[in-house]
C-alpha cells in the first residue's frame, strides 16, 4: 500500500502544532480537519438511546472518532479495529495528541486486525466473542464508497458486505460511515435495501488552506429496533441528503501538504521522538 508517514508542522499562524497523515500517494488525514470525522460519532450516538452503549470504530487513524465516542459517558465499551500496527503504535507512545485519552480510557480497546476481513470472518469484530453485537458501529478507512483504498474493500460497499455488517448490530442500532464526496445516490439505495432507515448528512465547514467552505458526507444508517436480520429485505427509499454546518475546519478534498517534520521511521531508523515512516 505504499509509505505509512506521520507529519508535524505548525502553521505560520498559529501556535499549534498540525499532524498529518499519508500512506503512500494518498492524503488520508490531518489534525487541522477532523469535524466531519468528530460528528460521525456524534450522530452514531444521538440514533441509540440506552447506557452502557458497545461502539466499535474502524480505522483509528488520529483518533479524533474515537475520542469524541469516549467523551460519552453512555459508553460503555469501544473497540477500535486498525488494520495498521504503526498507526496503532503511535498512539501507545502518545505521539499525536488524542493518544492519551484513548489508551488511558479503560473502556477503549485498540485492536490491530483487518476490520473488513474481521466482519466477513466466523470470529466477528471481536474474536474473544464471536456472536457479540454491538450498538453502534462506526467506519472511517475509505475516502469514499467509490475511492477505496484497496480494490478489496469493494464489496463492503455492496448489499452483501452492508448486511453483514447489520446482522452485527444490535436490534435498533446504528451504522455510521465518513465519506470525502457528496452523497451518492446509487449507494443510499444500496444502503436502503440493507437498513430501515438510511440518510446522509452533509458536513459543511471552513478549510483555511484553500479560503473556500468545504464539505463532507456522513453516512447514517438504523436497523429497526427487534430486527434480527432474519433475511435481506428491501426497505422505503432512503433520503438523500440534510444539511449540518461546522464553523470549524473538517477534511477536505486534496487539501494542501506543506512542508513539515516527519513524524518517524522505520525501527531500524534513525529517527527524532516525533518522526514516524513505516513501509507497508
């Protein structure tokens, strides 16, 4: 897949530092836009009432998903599935700056796994319990239903690989999905005949790089509550698209990689305390 690189630079402007990611030719995410990713788990959590909530998030990333399902007390357990050991690795050395919360909360379990292979497998999400279902799951790996990171990925996105992933979800629980395009009509329908409900919410915000209001989309989908997946069944078509707007920055399309530190290197590396470059 390519060079795994972890950046820190600091913006003229400002005092904080910004950190970046990039995993071979593709921009995956920076500290400076993660508020599409913080109401992705925002809106998770708002569609499932109870306490005790068991959440999984796949794709650590920075951890910005992550941190903002833990900053709810109704929390009860979250898991986080990263198929990258690195990216795991940099959050229990606590080099980015949402690293303290997650590996000191006792409910957060980061696990290194394939989380598209884990959902297809015997052993589910969470090979200790193969039959555990959980409240809400959560994803952030690909760009886009369209713009996949691995061609492999594929057919999570089809009707086979989505109800998959609602028979893993408790009766009335919620699936939530990040995307870097707007909403995609062909997906909604396929994620209608797999949900009782289905919308995509459009995040607006402020990208100060490029001077320009920039949007992403979070996919939110439900099964309805007592539904045990006993078959594939289609459902009312889904809405296409409401409207959120963030005064704050969020991810944006292609957004601008500046000169800056290198986070890291390989083990045998020399490297600064910041610095992370892996091959993978």
């Amino acid at each position: 897949m390519g060079e795994l690189v972890l950046r820190r630079r600091r913006m003229p402007s400002s005092t904080e530092d910004v950190f970046e990611v990039k995993l071979g030719d593709d921009f995956l995410m920076s500290s400076m836009f993660t508020v599409a990713e913080e109401e992705m788990a925002r809106l998770a959590l708002a569609a499932v009432p109870g306490e005790g909530l068991d959440v999984v998030v796949g794709g650590l990333g920075l951890g910005y998903t992550a941190r903002t399902v833990l900053e709810s007390p109704r929390v009860g357990s979250l898991l986080v599935v990263e198929i990258l050991g690195e990216v795991i690795e940099w959050h229990r050395r606590e080099l980015v700056p949402t690293s303290t919360s997650l590996v000191s909360d006792e409910r957060c379990v980061l696990r290194e796994g394939d989380f598209f292979a884990l959902l297809g497998s015997p052993t589910g999400l969470d090979p200790a319990d193969p039959d555990r279902r959980f409240h809400a799951i959560i994803v952030d790996i690909d760009h886009s239903p369209r713009h996949l990171l691995h061609e492999r990925h594929g057919d999570f996105y089809r009707a086979t690989g989505l109800d998959r992933l609602a028979r893993r979800l408790h009766p009335g629980g919620v699936f939530t999905l990040w995307s870097n395009d707007p909403p995609d009509a062909d997906f909604m329908a396929v994620l209608g005949s797999c949900f009782a409900t289905a919308e995509a919410e459009v995040v607006r915000f402020d990208n100060p790089l490029q001077d320009r209001e920039a949007t992403n989309t979070v996919y939110v989908a439900t099964v309805v509550p007592g539904d045990r997946r006993p078959d594939h069944r289609p459902c009312a078509p889904a809405r296409i698209a409401r409207s959120r707007a963030a005064n704050a920055s969020g991810s944006s399309t292609n957004p601008m990689w500046p000169p800056g530190n290198i986070v890291g290197s390989t083990p045998s590396a020399a490297a600064s305390s910041v610095d992370v470059r892996s091959q993978t």
